[in-house]
C-alpha cells in the first residue's frame, strides 16, 4: 500500500540527508526540495513589503505542483518539506516581520487554506525538532553562500513559529524526533529507531524517546 511521508524542519536541521537515508532503507521514492528560480526574488530582496505576496505565491504554487506530482506517483514517497511548511512558517514569519501586509497575508492564507482543504495529506509528518545551536552547527559544516547570512534570532524565530504550526497540526499524523540527540548519520542505530517508529506510528501523534545509553 502506498505511503506518503514528509519531513519538516528547521533550516540545516537535517531534513534532505533523512529523506534519503530513509528511502534508502525502506526502498521508496525521495522527493527532494527543488531548486527553483523564483522570478520574482530580485524583486522582493529590493522590496519586501512590495513583493512578499508575488513571492510566496509563486512559491505556493510551486509546492502545490510538487504535492500533486507526489500524490500520482505510484510507489511510496518521502518529501523533503512540505506545503504546508511555506505558508505556516516562512509565509507566516515575513507577516511577524511586517514583511507581509495584514491584507496580501490575509488573501494568501486563505488562498493556501482552501488548496489545502482539497490537497489529500501526507500519511505521516516527521518532525525534525532541533535546537539554534545544533542548527548552526550543521549549517557550518555544510557552508553553503547563501545560508552565511542566517543568523541566530532568525533560526530562533523559525523554531517558534515550526513548534506552533506542529502543535496545531492536525492533517495527519505527527512523529517529532529529537534532533539535537540522534544523529543517523554517525549511529546507524539512531536510523533504525527512527525506521521502527515510522512503521509502527503511521496513525497517531508520537514522540521519539532517545535513550542514549541504549543507541551510545
């Protein structure tokens, strides 16, 4: 039976590397973040409050094009981020910023609201729950340009905002997985626990529980 899994995060928190560790093991298809050229970006870097609703709704539209791709694929996916993550995170975070006007938000967010009501959800959301610090952290080690500028309070930001949207989740399913402890990629035992959840907690919300001295 077709299975259709997301993974959502914070930036660098490690989503990508689960996705295709993921796959890997269980012989799924991955999906990963498209790079994309958004047509309206020189735009918006000039001009934020301008240009906010061109651009998220380009990136909308991207997403809803991606899920729907993931939705006719005949085997089993995971994701790397999903729609939803956009407009209840990024989208969210340019309105806190008074990036976003109350009124262009305000037509966005009910724009996205409607897609998603008629969008079929993923089976399961793997939430990749990691602390500020742990993020810098990797996105030193991957040292990507764009993502130098990154700085602390914007990370911290994003994790408020990821934390409420999860909380209030409630299209499928949710596994929340402590990334600050389980590192999959230097414990393989770290990805089995992982791997066991996931088959065990396709229905109901559930929580790793990282017991270091059992995965050491």
């Amino acid at each position: 039976m077709k299975k259709f899994i997301a993974i959502a995060g914070n930036i660098g928190v490690g989503k990508s590397t689960l996705v295709r560790l993921l796959c890997e093991e269980l012989g799924w298809q991955p999906f990963y973040e498209p790079v994309t050229e958004n047509p309206y970006l020189a735009d918006f870097y000039k001009d934020m409050k301008a240009w906010s609703f061109q651009s998220q709704i380009f990136f909308l539209s991207h997403r809803l094009q991606i899920h729907l791709q993931l939705l006719k694929y005949p085997g089993s996916v995971v994701q790397d981020r999903s729609i939803y993550e956009d407009a209840e995170v990024f989208a969210r975070n340019l309105a806190v910023l008074g990036e976003f006007s109350e009124r262009d938000y305000r037509t966005y967010h009910t724009l996205y609201q409607t897609l998603t009501e008629f969008l079929p959800p993923p089976d399961l959301v793997i939430y990749l729950r990691a602390s500020v610090e742990t993020l810098q952290k990797r996105i030193l080690r991957r040292d990507r340009d764009y993502e130098r500028s990154i700085t602390p309070a914007y990370l911290e930001q994003l994790n408020r905002l990821y934390e409420e949207w999860i909380r209030n989740f409630t299209l499928c399913p949710v596994l929340t997985v402590p990334a600050d402890d389980l590192d999959y990629v230097a414990h393989p035992r770290h990805l089995t626990l992982i791997v066991q959840k996931v088959q065990q907690k396709l229905t109901g919300k559930d929580e790793v529980i990282f017991a270091p001295e059992e995965y050491s």
